[in-house]
C-alpha cells in the first residue's frame, strides 16, 4: 500500500514515458495526409518491415521498446560501432570509418576493423561508459604520439595513425579555449541561451516583421562568457563566431564537419569583439602572474600548449613585443582604446601600453597553431 | 603507375615540401570532397599553382565552352506580380470581378489563403497601362511600373512560362537557390564558387547583398548562399551596407594596419615555425588567408568608396545609388564586383509578396529597382561586361490572376502562383532582345503557340543552374537552351 501510494507520488511529479505508463497495447489512429479530422483505422504499434525479423524472439515486443532493444543487443554492432566512431572522430579528428554520414558498406571501410568492434565491445561491456572510453582513447599510446609528419611514409592522411592527432579545433572549442586561457569562462551548466557579441543588424537584414528574433539583443555579465554550447541557436542566422569556423548550421544533421581556412577566419580572430577580449584578458593574466617577460612566455605557451616555447618561437613574440611596447609608448591613446575592447574588467594597476602591447601578442599567439589546434 | 609509386617519385623529387604539397593537395581533394569530383572541372580548377594562386579561365577544363564568367542575380523575394509588370493579359480586363473558370484552374489546390474566401476567386487586370515594346523579337508588353527597364528590352531575354512546384516562400525560395525545397544543399553561388574558383585573389568568390526596401518582409534565410555540406569557404560573404561592410573587416580601436602587418609577419614566422617541425600543409594554406584578409582591408574599401565614380554613373543608377543600401547602391556595387573580377554577386530585394494592397506596395518597390536594373544592363554594357556576366532577375513565383480579399479596379491583392511566372535574363551569351514562352489568356497556366494551357513537364536532363535559376517549361529542351544562347 505504501509502496503504491509512493509510486503515484512519483508519476505525479515525473511524467511518466507512455511506454512505461501504459501496460496494455495502444492503437494508433492514423491521420490521412495530416488531417486531423480524417483518420483511418486504428492501427496497431510495430517496427518496420525491415527490421521485423531482426526484432523478434523472447524479449523483444513490436514496438519501440522491441526496437531499442535489438540496437543494444550484444548481437546488434551497430550502435556501439557508431558512438565508437563517433568518439573516436571527437578524439582524433578522422573516425576509424572516415565517412560517419555513410557508415556501411556505402560508405569507406573501417581503417581498423578489429579495431573498431573491440572498442564497440569494451564500451557495451564497460556498461555504456562514454567517459571511460574517452578516457581510454587520450591516454592510448595512439593518441600520445608526436603529430609531426612522418617523411618516411607515404600516409598523409595518417590512415595508419602512425602519428598523433592533428586538426583545428571547432568553432564552440575555440571560443571555449580561449574564454579559458584568460580566465573568463564561466562554467556554470545547464540554463538558457545566450548571446555573445555580435555585429548590428544581423538578424534584422532577414527577418520577417513579425518575427520575435527580429532584433539581437546581446547579454551582459557573465552570460557573455558561457560555453559556446550555450549559445542562443538561430537556424537561418546562426552566430558568425560559428558559422565562420565550420559550425553546421543544424537545419540538416551533420555528422562531420568540414575544417576550413578562410579570409573571414582571419579576420574574425584578429577583429572580433571577443577575440581581443580574449587576448586582453590573456594579457592581463599574464602580466599580473609574473614580471619576467620570458616567464609569461612560458606560461601562455604552458597554458596553450602545455609546453615550453621553442628558442624560435620566443625570439619572434619577443621581437613583436618590442616593436608593440615602442608603438604604444608613443601612442597612449591607441593603447588606452585597444584594452577597452570588451566589457571584461580590466586591472588598473597595470600601465595600459604594456597591456596593449602584450594583448597585440597574446592576439597573434591565439591566432596561431597553439592557439586553434589540438596536436 | 599507380598512387603510391607517383608519390614517391614527388617525395624523393628535389624540393620535398613542394612534393609533399602536391600529393598532399591531391589526396586532400579525394578527401575533403564531399561528392566525387568530374576529371574535367578538376583539371580546370587545379590547373593552377598552389602557391601562386592565378586566377583560372572559365573554360579550361569544362564540358563546355562558357560563355559567361560572372552571374548577377537581381532575386525579387516574395513574388512580383507578372500581372502587373510583364505579362499583359487584356482577357482579365474583359473579364474583371468576374470568377476565374475552373477549367482555367483545372483542379489546382489554392492555399488556405484564397481557398475559402467568400468573394470566390474574381478575376483582377492589372490597373497599370502596358506598352508594346519593340525587341529584335516580336516585341514585349511592359507595364508602366518599369519605365527604364523598359528602356533596355532589346538587351533582355524576357521568359514568360517560368513555374515552380512550391506554394510557399521558404520552399521556394530555398528550390530557387538550392535546386530542393528542403534545406540542407548548397547554394547557387557555392556551386559556382566551389566550380570554378575565384577570378580575384582579393576579394571573395561570392558576395550577397541585401537591398533597402519598405516592405522588409518574407524573412531570408542563410541556407540560401550558404554552403550545404560543401566546404564553408564557399559560402556567399554578405556585403553589408552598415557598419563593416564585410564582418569584422577593420581592426580595432587602437590597432593600425602597420600594427597588423608586424602581427602577420609574426605570426607567419610562428606558422612557418610550426610548419618545418610538423610538416602540415594547412599552416601554409592559413598563412595564405592571412595574407588575403590584409589585402581585404584595403580592396573591400576601395570596392565601396564610390566617390571615384562621375556624376553620370549616378545620374544613370539614379541618386538612390548614392545612399548605401539601396537596390540601386547594391546595383553599382555589383558592376564594380564584376569589374574587379568577382564571380557571382546577389542581391536580395524583399517586399514583393503582396497579398493585398498591392498597387501601392508593387509601386513603391518598383520604384525601388528598376532605374537600378536598366543602369547595371547599360552600364555593363558600355562597359564590355555585359557579354561576359548573366544579369538574371526574378523572384521564387508569380501571382494569381485573381483577387485576394476584395476586388477593386484601383485595389487588389493577389496570391502566391506558382504555375507561371515571368523572369528575365540578360548578357552572358543570352540572345538579347527577344521573349521565351507564353502564359495562357489568363496567365495562369503556361502555353503552347496557340496559347492552349499546357501542363509543365518539368526535364529530368536540367542542369543545377537551370533549376535555380528558372526552371523553364520546354518540351524539347536543346530547342530552349538554343533558343535564348547566343550561338
């Protein structure tokens, strides 16, 4: 009886799946053409012709519940092999199917057969632990690997995965890493949408009169520096900041995307908004932590990379250090209006020309491979 | 001899980064495309040297002879009324207020708009004065909505039986500009530029803009220069007419271009760095788009500062081309594209689906465009460019030959028609002066000769430009095509 009262407790606050809720088999009534006063007969649930061989036996009912049962079968690769690729592809930035759009024999054959379903099985036995395996993959000797290329083989492509990983990152990864490196990010989960900087007029060019994402309003606060997950998604005017950085635009699936390198791109890491936000609060973080120009050096190349400068590397930021320190000395003004950028604060205690100077710095290293590559 | 042993051969060759590059350029195209490519526009596109970039002829490489090397289209979105512009029908005149007959409509669903309305279906000429123009054809009605388009007749190929499947604005603007109805396939000008490359190493393959109008309505959409499942490089970048006029174009306060220049030179040193110990040929692709978005911070500007042209450009656009935005601006800023090498350039004029009020509403966006279309006709031509650039103008359907809501002589609306419609070509190999198919007496269904209704029989052998452009009704398709190309 408590038990009872408990459960009805529990469905009041949780809706309860149909599937769950009902213990008796519904009849659907079909609506012809999508007419709602027009419906046929009552039709019963089943899967489709295709698979109703396939989900049949003990167990499996002819209905959703049959159907998600046979995809997660032991008997039944697919799924595990999908998410595998799919994890995989996250991870190294080609999948084990280099083609996740057509996985199956329309499509590329696995690189690593073998390969390929041992990860599928250790995931479905691990209990369907995605964090786990992606665990598994970055400490894997395969992904440790040093990504020069490898002169010697004629693998550019690094089919043979005879070299580490090495890809630009994508769009919402490269706002997120930089958000990050100058401390703005702002973790918290979960909540609405928001909306980073964006130019004037977007959404106004194209929209309907009527429509209630006619004006762009961006956020302020913190919201400006939440996970580019969070960002306010609109199909048909989607944020620059993703679009020109390969984001899809989510009106068709896209399961891979496409890594490109365009003039916008440059533009957009060297003039946007946020970028130079990004670069000042990089710069001031590094300017407040140390006094040692070679210091910072090290630790905007720790915190990028996670390794120190190379001798190269150092002579040329410093020499544009110095050229930008000389540029600034004579021009305040300039300096004063290029760490406004933004509204993240700014520490006042630093001197604004050394600020400027380090922000044209922190810009270029952020707008180059440390910056927008895992490797 | 097979892949690998060509490649060796490159590799042991005696610059092995510039060997490296070829294969890896190669492979790279197998495997970036999305769809399998044609030998023939391959060897076309990447004729060219990697490094150097020169800009490819049109046809080296193609399955034909082009005649065109750039595209302008003049997109009317909503559905101008060919009623009320181009396809003059004294039947509907003889014939006002009363019901359009149902064998005219032969069973076509209506839309919920004009389905049920309590007036039924009454027929509405166009309250404008059409004039018989000559052409080096058999003449062509315009209606005095289009006085200066009216004027260049003789350079446009006029096509009355254009149609569509699609009912509504957002299919079928999205079939106009993708070839489907559903989203999700590149656009037009990503087709073109992912084609046949870019003939201007400064400024983009593809340029959209958007015009000034009164009536900001149906909404636009970014599929429609967008790239589908093609490489982003390939999408339409929008020339904007506030603000930057392309995105984050110029520097921030407090940076000069000097400053920008010591950055770049910096950061090719770190690439160029990153490149001799990992050997990544992307690195040098970026340094490339680097370089060219520097060039874009001067030969964007100087694109738009229009004050180097005379006083009788603007006299012939109008002093509409004065102010940023207009069709009429958009318009000298799309020869001034094509001059400078740009190979498709569109601009989106919003405003045309009058569903009511449309005397007003169609004069006020006429108003808009046409000094602007007949001046980019002359201007091309005068200029030598005409012969070189397909202007195109048209919308994604026309309009009933009926009323929407009541009729009045001096009043109307009319609804979405997709059955038939008119659009023009001109320039680019199109065989000027001269018209293309006929509407039945009512102009709502297309015709043969006599000006019997026929049904559309869409060819399943149409080209993508076809489709998007005009999906022209013909029973023999090589007798269209070789109707209106300029042999």
């Amino acid at each position: 009886m408590e038990l009872t009262l408990a459960r009805q407790r529990c469905s009041s606050i949780v809706p309860q799946p149909t599937l769950v809720a009902r213990g008796f088999p519904i009849r659907v009534q079909l609506a012809c053409y999508g007419g709602w006063r027009i419906r046929s007969s009552g039709r019963r649930p089943c899967v489709a012709r295709c698979s109703r061989r396939s989900v049949a036996g003990p167990g499996c009912s002819q209905n959703r519940l049959g159907l998600a049962s046979w995809l997660t079968s032991a008997e039944n690769p697919l799924v595990t092999r999908v998410l595998i690729n799919s994890l995989w592809q996250r991870t190294f930035g080609h999948g084990l199917v280099r083609t996740p759009e057509d996985f199956g024999l329309q499509g590329d054959q696995p690189t690593h057969p073998e390969l390929l379903d041992w990860l599928a099985v250790d995931l479905r036995e691990s209990g369907w632990d995605m964090k786990r395996m992606l665990r598994q993959m970055v400490t894997s000797r395969v992904f440790k690997q040093e990504s020069r290329r490898r002169e010697e083989l004629d693998d550019p492509e690094n089919r043979l995965y005879a070299r580490g990983p090495r890809y630009r990152m994508d769009a919402e990864m490269l706002r997120d890493i930089g958000l990050w490196a100058g401390d703005l990010l702002d973790p918290h989960m979960g909540g609405e949408g928001v909306k980073p900087y964006q130019p004037d007029g977007m959404w106004i060019a194209l929209a309907h009169p009527a429509s209630n994402t006619k004006r762009y309003e961006r956020d302020h606060g913190s919201l400006l520096y939440r996970r580019s997950l969070y960002v306010y998604w609109k199909r048909t005017s989607p944020h620059p900041m993703m679009t020109i950085f390969d984001a899809p635009d989510r009106e068709s699936s896209c399961v891979r995307r496409t890594r490109t390198n365009t003039a916008l791109q440059s533009l957009a890491l060297f003039n946007e908004t946020q970028r130079v936000e990004i670069a000042r609060a990089v710069a001031q973080k590094l300017l407040l932590e140390s006094d040692d120009d070679h210091e910072r050096l090290d630790r905007l190349y720790q915190s990028l990379a996670c390794r120190l400068p190379t001798d190269r590397e150092r002579g040329i930021c410093l020499q544009l250090l110095t050229q930008m320190r000389e540029r600034y000395e004579q021009a305040p003004g300039d300096a004063e209006a290029l760490v406004s950028a933004g509204d993240a604060p700014r520490a006042e205690s630093l001197p604004v020309q050394e600020l400027a100077a380090w922000t044209q710095l922190a810009t270029v290293v952020l707008a180059s491979d440390v910056g927008l590559m895992v490797y | 001899m097979n892949h690998a042993s060509r490649s060796t051969d490159l590799l042991n060759s005696a610059d092995p980064r510039r060997a490296l590059e070829l294969t890896t350029t190669r492979r790279q195209l197998f495997g970036k495309a999305a769809l399998g490519l044609g030998t023939a526009a391959m060897a076309g596109l990447w004729g060219r040297d990697l490094l150097g970039g020169a800009a490819s002829e049109p046809s080296e490489g193609l399955h034909h002879a082009a005649r065109a090397k750039h595209v302008i289209y003049l997109f009317m979105s909503g559905g101008p009324s060919h009623h009320d512009l181009w396809d003059y029908k004294p039947k509907l005149k003889e014939m006002a207020g009363e019901q359009l007959p149902d064998h005219v409509r032969d069973g076509q669903r209506l839309t919920g708009m004009s389905a049920n309305q309590s007036n039924g279906l009454p027929l509405a000429p166009s309250k404008y004065n059409f004039t018989k123009r000559e052409n080096n054809d058999r003449g062509v009605w315009v209606s005095d909505l289009l006085p200066h388009t009216a004027e260049v007749v003789d350079e446009l190929c006029v096509i009355h039986s254009t149609f569509t499947e699609a009912i509504n604005h957002d299919p079928a603007i999205t079939y106009i500009q993708t070839g489907s109805q559903v989203p999700g396939r590149p656009s037009l000008g990503a087709w073109l530029s992912y084609g046949l490359g870019s003939m201007n190493e400064n400024l983009p393959h593809y340029v959209v803009m958007h015009a000034r109008t009164n009536y900001a309505e149906q909404s636009l959409f970014n599929r429609l220069w967008g790239t589908g499942f093609m490489p982003a490089e390939h999408q339409g970048m929008l020339l904007r007419s506030s603000g930057d006029p392309v995105l984050y174009l110029s520097n921030p306060a407090g940076v000069s271009r000097q400053d920008r220049r010591a950055q770049l030179d910096a950061l090719a040193a770190l690439d160029e760095a990153q490149h001799e110990q990992f050997a990544d040929p992307e690195v040098l692709s970026r340094i490339r788009q680097h370089e060219m978005a520097y060039r874009m911070q001067t030969s964007v500007p100087e694109l738009m500062d229009l004050s180097a042209e005379t006083q009788e450009v603007f006299d012939l656009y109008g002093d509409d081309a004065k102010t940023p935005g207009t069709f009429a601006a958009c318009c000298l800023n799309a020869r001034r594209l094509v001059e400078r090498g740009v190979r498709n350039v569109q601009i989106f004029h919003r405003g045309w689906d009058a569903h009511g009020n449309l005397p007003a509403e169609h004069e006020s966006q006429c108003k808009d465009i046409d000094q602007g279309c007949a001046a980019l006709i002359k201007d091309l031509k005068r200029s030598g460019l005409l012969d070189d650039t397909l202007v195109v103008w048209g919308g994604e359907f026309g309009r009933t030959a009926y009323c929407q809501g009541g009729y009045r002589p001096e009043n109307y609306g009319r609804d979405h028609h997709p059955r038939c419609f008119t659009t023009w070509m001109a320039g680019g190999g199109i065989k000027p002066g001269i018209t293309y198919g006929r509407t039945d007496e009512f102009g709502y269904n297309l015709a043969d000769d006599e000006g019997n209704p026929l049904t559309p029989q869409p060819s399943r052998r149409r080209g993508l430009v076809a489709r998007c452009i005009s999906t022209i009704e013909c029973h023999d398709p090589a007798h269209c095509l070789a109707s209106i190309i300029d042999a």
